[in-house]
C-alpha cells in the first residue's frame, strides 16, 4: 500500500508541476497577445477610399522620391499635407528643425479642447531611398488625413494632434534627427501631459493568402493566424492596458481582424517606427501596422506602389483609428 501512496505522490506533484508550468505559458501567451479582448461597439463614419488612394498616389507618384536628401519633394509633401489640414479648417503649426544645415518639417494639426491630456496620432512622410513608399508610408500619412477629415466633422471631447513626420528613414532613423524625436524631446521640455501616442505605420497591405503573414519569432507563428488579412496594434508589455483598450476599440468600428503584441522591447523589431521615441521620453505609445516586411514584400523596394495596396481594408483601418480617438479612456 504505501508504494502506491509513493507513486501516487509522485503523480500528483508531476501533476502540480504540469499545472503551473501550463498556467504559466496561457499567462505569458495572453500578456503578449491579448487573446480575449471584448470589442467596444462604435459606428464610424463613412471613409471615402478614392481619396487614401489620392493622397497615397501624391505621394508615392508625383512627389517620388521622398528621401532626406530630396528637400524639394519633402517640401512639396508637407506642403500638401499642411494645405489639407488647413481645407479642414484645423489649427496648423510647422515643427522646424535643422539637420545638417538642412530644414526638415513636423506638421501639426490641433483639434478638440486647448486643455487637457492630448491623445497623438503622428505617421512618417519620408520614403526610404528612392523607393515609392506607397505603403512605407504613405499609407500612414493618407490614413491621418482622412481621419482629419473625420474628427473634423466630428470634433474629439479632449485635445487631439496629428502629427506628419519628416526624417523617420535611415539614416535618421534610431537617431535624434528623427522628427518624431525632435517632437517627443519637445513635449518632454514642455511637460505637456500626453494621453498616448498611435504611430500609424504602414497601414495598406494585405493579402489572403496561406503563408504570407511571417513573424520574427517562430514561436509567434503558433499563436497568430498566418494569413496577412488583419491590421495589428504592437507595444511593450508595459503598455497591455493601452493596447486592449485601442484593439479593443478598433475590433468594435469593423469587421477587420485586430490583433495585437505586447513584447519586450528587447523584440527590437516592435519598436521600427516613430513611437519608439516616445517610448524614450516615458509617453505610453502603440504603432498601428500591417506589420512591415513580416507580410508585405515590397517593403522598401521600387515595387512599393499604389497600386499595391487594399484601399477597402485600409479604410477599415482608419475608422478604427477613429474610433479609438473618440472613445479613449471613456469605457
């Protein structure tokens, strides 16, 4: 009798072990991908799609390439993102900054009340190289001015800036020349309180097929779907309470698939974008992605075209992003 009692033991410990070491993995699986994550219900406006496709046509064709040494073309590109703030009726400012004798601009859009915690929305303007950057990050930009449009017409309960960005490629990229750290150093120095910053990077590219979505780790194939058919919200494990309430907002505007990461930033990958420099001046921040080169083939080639990308997929995208504007931190 008192071997089975030994061996029953020995089972049962062996079982304890298995139960923690389980809990563990579901705890750690669910800290990084936010798996049950209820939508919170919306009823966005209506985006108009020729119109992302017109900005993002501008951008990747009439004023190609968009590089840090092509200053006429940023110039023209700020431009027309400037012009389209002010059509709107928003209060525009320019965020000038030199780097290496050469002027490079942030433009500002400003809406809602002049008080209170400001909630960010900024994408990149530039292009790598001499790529076309449809979706790198036209895309992003296209996706801000239309949600301009939106919250125009519907103006946001608490103070809400749009930020276009000049400089966020190599070689400025990861360095203080950026312009989203030129931004973020600013606020630091202001002590302007920020609600979070939303980089929207690379927003327009989607595919159905089986095998197109990779991932930077093998493990992270496990636990999403390996189709490139859905729009992800990424950021630090610090930042999970963020990213359930912005995925949780934007899975309730579509019927688009929302999912998320939360990672250490050690994943060095979840930070390739402008949010990274919030990140470095303690701003809660998430970036918006189709995920870059783990799905879009084209990333940073000449193939980076407008005629690439999912205008109907890419408009769901925006109204997400609308959503979460509206609705941040009111649930």
């Amino acid at each position: 009798m008192a071997n089975y009692k030994m061996e029953f033991k020995k089972k049962n410990i062996g079982l304890k072990i298995f139960s923690i070491v389980f809990i563990v993995l579901v705890a750690g699986c669910s800290m990084i991908t936010q798996p049950f994550v209820k939508p919170i219900k919306s009823m966005p406006p209506v985006v108009h799609t020729p119109l992302l496709e017109q900005h993002v046509r501008f951008l990747s064709e009439t004023v190609h390439p968009r590089n840090y040494s092509e200053l006429d073309n940023l110039n023209a590109a700020a431009d027309y993102i400037a012009k389209h703030f002010k059509q709107l009726n928003l209060t525009v400012e320019e965020q000038v900054f030199d780097i290496d004798g050469n002027a490079y601009r942030n433009i500002i859009a400003s809406l809602g009340p002049k008080e209170g915690e400001v909630l960010i929305v900024g994408a990149h303007y530039d292009s790598f190289h001499d790529t076309p950057g449809a979706d790198d990050n036209a895309s992003g930009v296209a996706g801000l001015l239309e949600l301009a449009r939106l919250l125009s017409e519907n103006p946001p309960s608490y103070p809400v800036q749009l930020i276009a960005y000049s400089l966020e490629e190599p070689p400025a990229f990861a360095t203080q020349a950026m312009g989203s750290s030129v931004h973020a150093r600013s606020l630091s120095d202001s002590k302007q309180k920020i609600k979070l910053m939303i980089a929207l990077e690379m927003i327009g590219y989607f595919s159905d097929e089986k095998s197109s979505q990779q991932f930077p780790l093998k493990l992270l194939s496990k636990l999403y779907p390996d189709q490139g058919n859905f729009i992800s919200v990424i950021g630090r494990l610090s930042d999970s309470a963020e990213t359930r309430q912005v995925k949780a907002l934007m899975l309730g505007a579509t019927d688009l698939p929302v999912h998320s990461l939360n990672a250490p930033r050690a994943l060095n990958v979840i930070d390739f974008s402008d949010h990274r420099n919030y990140w470095d001046a303690d701003i809660k921040a998430v970036m918006v992605t189709d995920t870059a080169f783990f799905r879009n083939h084209n990333y940073h080639q000449l193939t980076d075209t407008a005629s690439t990308l999912d205008y109907q997929r890419m408009a769901k995208v925006v109204q997400g992003v609308y959503a979460v504007v509206q609705n941040y931190d009111k649930n």
